[in-house]
C-alpha cells in the first residue's frame, strides 16, 4: 500500500494575517509612502554606519575599513579645543532664542488666523506670511544685508530721525535679534499651516454650544481651541527639541560675518570650516555624533514629561 503525503499548511500569525492583508487592501498608500521611506532609508539611516570614523582618523584613500581607530581622541579634542565653551555657548543661547520666541509665534499667529471670518481676507493674509518660507536663505540674507545695510531702509530711517548710521551687520549686538526677527518673518507662517489644519479637525458643535452658552471668543479660544491643539503643539516641539544643537547651516552662514563669530559662531559653521575646508572629517563627524547624543537626550526627557503630564502628547 502506498502512503500519501498529506502537506501540512501552517496558518499564519495573526499578526502577519493582519499586516499581508493591510497591504493588500491599502496598497495605494503604502506605494505613495515608498518615496519617503526610500529617502530616509539612503538619506538618514544609511549615513549613520559613517559615524564610525568619529573614532577614527578617517583617511580618503584608505576608506573606513582601513582607517586607524582611535577611540575617543576626537571627542577629548572637541572638549578641550579652546573655541569650544565658546560655540557651545551661542549654540545654546541661539537655541533657547528659537524654543522661547520663535516657536510660539505660529501658534499665536494662528489662533489669531482663525478668528478671521472673513475666508478670502484669511487666505490672503496666510499666503502673504508663508510665502517667505519658499525663499532661500541666500535670498533672504541678501535681503538683510541690504535692509540693514549704510543705504537701506534701517539705516534711512534712522538718519531721518537724526540717528547715526549703524553697520547692524557687522555689530554682534545686533546678530541674534535679527537672527530671531528674520527666523519669525520667514518660517513662522509656514507653521500656521500645520496648526490651521489641526484646527480644521475640531468639532464645531463644541463651538456651537459654546456661543449658546454665551462665551465670548476669547473664552473659545481659552477652553476649546487652545486645549485641543496642545497635542499638535506638544508633537511640534518634540520633533524641534531633537534638533535643538542644529540650528540649521544656511540661516546662521548666510547672516555671520567675520565680526559677529563671538556671538554667532555654531557648531554647523565650525563644522562647515573645519569639516569642508580643512577636511578634518573625523573630527567634525564627532561634533555631530556629539550635536545628535544631546538632542536624543532631549526629545526622550521631553517625550517622558510630555506623557506625565498629557495623555496624547507624547510621541510614543
């Protein structure tokens, strides 16, 4: 008698069911979300195996597998160079500016947006404080440059008030209030968007029995609008406290001159300088490696006082 071999099929986990049928019946979007993936993949994650050379002394011609391995060297350099309480400082101070001025500007922008009855007066008015993000930094930079220049508007203004001509630029007095002022005009509007569309998603019954009740918009804004946008708010400003060592290369590069490096040198120009033109790759991956450990620090103590103290604020 001859036996028949019965193939015996395992089912599937439960978990893998659920994850084959998702992509099935939401292919669509998971097609729409590749590019982005793709892009984080070769642009994020891959660059992070290069982190290595911060321990090496990182040779071009020998590549990483036969660079020289050097443990910490770099990092002992870095706090022991004697530019570096320096840097470290108006990093810090430009930092603290950008999470204390700058990132509630959109958030007040906008609920003052939204009061806006008027649809075609609010979207021109957004549009005309957005636009300005779309400009490049080298653009707005030469903007500055000339606004505060000897004949630009500051400068008549104040000769027309019997003032004295001022070389803004040039003074380090003048460099973190237009860092802050010039960080409002050109991306604050920007952010008006992400918080309009939070807006958007509020129940307007809540409103509706609100104004029954008598509330004033003020009291609107106060205990519906504001408390229902705290999450957004609270994802925002964990994902701008990752980066808060990473000011941002173009801005800071595009404002600097020679005589504001006291107060406006950061760690990404330092890298720029000694990286780039002086090719100290090693040395400059550690300033990274460094900017990045202290913004991790950041976000997951953020992360951990925004779960204490807000159900969905967290990021995880």
């Amino acid at each position: 008698m001859s036996k028949k071999n019965t193939a015996v099929t395992m089912p599937l986990p439960k978990s893998k069911t659920s994850l084959v049928h998702n992509i099935k019946k939401y292919w669509p979007y998971y097609i729409m979300v590749l590019p982005g993936v793709v892009f984080f993949i070769l642009f994020k994650y891959v660059p992070m195996l290069g982190s290595v050379i911060a321990f090496q002394d990182y040779s071009v011609f020998k590549g990483i597998l036969s660079s020289e391995w050097v443990g910490l060297k770099h990092f002992k350099t870095l706090f022991t160079y004697s530019d570096f309480q320096r840097i470290f400082t108006n990093t810090l101070l430009l930092g603290l500016l950008k999470t204390v001025l700058i990132f509630p500007i959109p958030v007040v922008l906008t609920l003052m947006l939204n009061e806006v009855k008027n649809i075609k007066v609010k979207k021109v008015i957004q549009t005309s404080i957005y636009i300005p993000y779309f400009l490049s930094w080298v653009i707005v930079g030469g903007l500055i440059f000339d606004l505060f220049g000897v004949g630009g508007l500051f400068n008549n203004a104040r000769n027309a008030l019997g003032m004295d001509t001022v070389l803004a630029m040039q003074k380090e007095t003048w460099f973190r209030p237009i860092y802050v002022i010039s960080s409002i005009w050109k991306e604050a509007g920007w952010g008006t968007v992400v918080y309009l569309a939070a807006i958007s998603g509020i129940d307007p019954s809540l409103y509706e029995s609100a104004a029954i009740d008598g509330a004033s918009r003020w009291s609107r804004i106060k205990y519906i609008t504001f408390p229902l946008l705290i999450p957004t708010i609270l994802t925002l400003f964990l994902l701008n406290i990752g980066s808060f060592l990473e000011l941002g290369f173009d801005q800071v590069f595009n404002l600097i001159t020679p005589m504001t490096y006291s107060v406006g040198d950061i760690f990404d120009t330092y890298v720029y300088r000694v990286g780039i033109q002086k090719a100290q790759y090693s040395f400059t991956t550690a300033v990274g490696l460094f900017q990045s450990v202290i913004g991790l620090i950041l976000v997951m103590t953020f992360n951990k006082l925004a779960n204490k103290f807000s159900d969905d604020g967290g990021l995880w």
